[in-house]
C-alpha cells in the first residue's frame, strides 16, 4: 500500500516510543567480547526518535551504508559511539522475544534469534537479561518505565548498567541498507556477499514486529501504537517512507549519501553536493570540447 509523504508517519501519531539515551557511551570488553554501555557519569535524557523520523532512518542507512562494503569488518569505536549517544542503543533485549512480557516468565521464548546466545528457542530468563547487563541489579536503575507507559523491564534496559553487543546494531544498519539497495535497483544489486549476510545474520534482525497496540479507556477511549525498542521505531519509519508514493527516501547523485527529501526532482543531498556536481559536469564538457576541436 502505498502513502502520502506527509501522511507516512501519520497512523503513528498516537505513540508510546519515548526512548533513553546518554550523553557518553564507552565500550566494554568481556570474555574476547566487545560490548557498548553508557560510559560512567555520563547524563540520560529522554526523547522521542520518532519526532524526527526523517534523520533517524537516513542516519541508520547511511551507517549501514559506511560498512556495507567493508564486508563487516569491526567498525571504529567513534562511529558506534556518535550514533547511540544521538539515538541510545537499540533496545536489542526487549526486540528479540517473541513476548514483550517475557521478564515475568521463567523462561524467555526467543524462536530462530537463541541461536546467538548458542541456545535453542527458549533461554532462562535470568540468563537471557545477565546477558545485557554489566553486573547485577541494584537500587540506582532509573524507575521511569511505569511513567513511560512501559513494562519494569524498562527501568533495566534505560538504566547505567546496560549493555549490548558492539557490532549488533551495526549489522542491523547494514542489511536495512542492503535492503533499500535491492529496492532501489528492482531487486538485480543482491551480490553472493550480501546474499552471505542475510542469511548470517537475520537472526539478529529477527521478523518480530517490536509493534503492538494499546487501548486506553476513558470519556474518550484513544488507541495508541507501542515501539518495543529503537530497532522497531528505525524499521517502521523506513517502511512508512520506503512506501510513500513519491519515494522521499534518495540518494545524492554526487556523494552517494541517502537523505530525505519529497520533492521529486531533488537529486542531490546538499547544495553544496549540487554545486560540486555542476562544476565537474561543466569541465567535463569543456574537456570534451577540447578533445574534439580540430587543431
């Protein structure tokens, strides 16, 4: 189905996808394995990504972009870091389960994705959250999941002491970025190395949906869409605006970035990329003239 630019994030105009982030993220290394957490000190402050849905989905490609042809190889610290202190981290223990209520049951079922941990589809539940977290709970976790509208689970995963795998959500930007590729050229740009990925690494962007609904009652009852994690806000606004009718999603005829933009005869990301273009395009053709005036 397609959509109206300006209506393509409308259906989620009741939402509950407030998401925490820090100031400072640092990375951790645990067993010959490297994870990143908020770095100690650093300030939470809490925000909407979908208020600005437009430059997080461009930030996402264009990341997965950077490293899509570097065949994963282990990206810099920096770049890691500068996405999740803008954006957080991606909420990667609440997006794997297949239950958003997973933390009050013994046992979390996580189908295809327990293959990361090297279990089957189910995992304990205490095991399963220690994975995601610098040591064991204390009283100093921020108590802001209930004012959030979210599970307890919340206060964990917007707290100090969580934690995720460093090249996960990297891996995740790169195949959405694989994806809009092969969108973008009819499906034809899908190379033996890509096809690798996918198959690799689709546990990690598991088929769950990170969406679900909720009915709040009252004089007058209001019907809000609830985002599990950053992964699911990213994913969702990719859709609406990889489906809006005009194709507001580009990239830049000069640099190869991916930006947004809904006018239909933009081609380039900047002016400056713009003016760039038009002053090679303008020595191209002189020297061409120059290859073909007689002597």
């Amino acid at each position: 189905m397609k959509m109206e630019n300006s209506n393509a994030m409308a259906m989620f105009k009741n939402r509950i996808s407030q998401w925490a982030k820090y100031s400072d993220y640092i990375i951790l290394e645990q067993n010959g394995k490297k994870y990143i957490s908020p770095a100690p000190g650093s300030r939470m402050s809490i925000y909407d990504p979908l208020a600005d849905a437009e430059e997080l989905v461009t930030d996402f490609l264009n990341w997965g972009r950077r490293f899509y042809g570097n065949e994963f190889d282990e990206p810099t610290d920096k770049i890691a870091m500068e996405i999740a202190s803008k954006y957080g981290l991606a909420g990667w223990m609440v997006a794997l389960p297949k239950d958003r209520k997973f933390s009050s049951y013994e046992e979390t079922y996580l189908g295809a994705s327990g293959k990361i941990f090297g279990k089957g589809n189910n995992m304990k539940t205490k095991e399963y959250i220690q994975c995601f977290t610098a040591h064991d709970p204390y009283e100093d976790d921020p108590k802001i999941a209930y004012i959030m509208h979210r599970e307890d689970i919340y206060n964990i995963v917007f707290s100090s002491r969580y934690r995720e795998p460093f090249l996960w959500s990297t891996i995740f930007a790169a195949i959405l970025y694989a994806h809009f590729t092969s969108i973008m050229d009819n499906g034809d740009s899908r190379t033996p190395s890509s096809k690798r990925l996918s198959s690799e690494h689709m546990a990690i962007a598991s088929n769950n949906s990170g969406l679900s609904l909720q009915m709040w009652s009252g004089d007058s009852p209001e019907m809000f869409w609830c985002f599990d994690s950053l992964k699911a806000a990213v994913e969702t606004a990719y859709c609406a605006f990889l489906t809006a009718n005009t194709h507001p999603l580009r990239v830049c005829k000069h640099c190869g970035k991916i930006y947004y933009h809904t006018h239909s005869r933009n081609e380039f990301c900047s002016p400056q990329c713009r003016n760039q273009w038009n002053v090679y395009r303008s020595r191209e053709r002189t020297s061409i003239k120059r290859e073909n005036s007689p002597e």
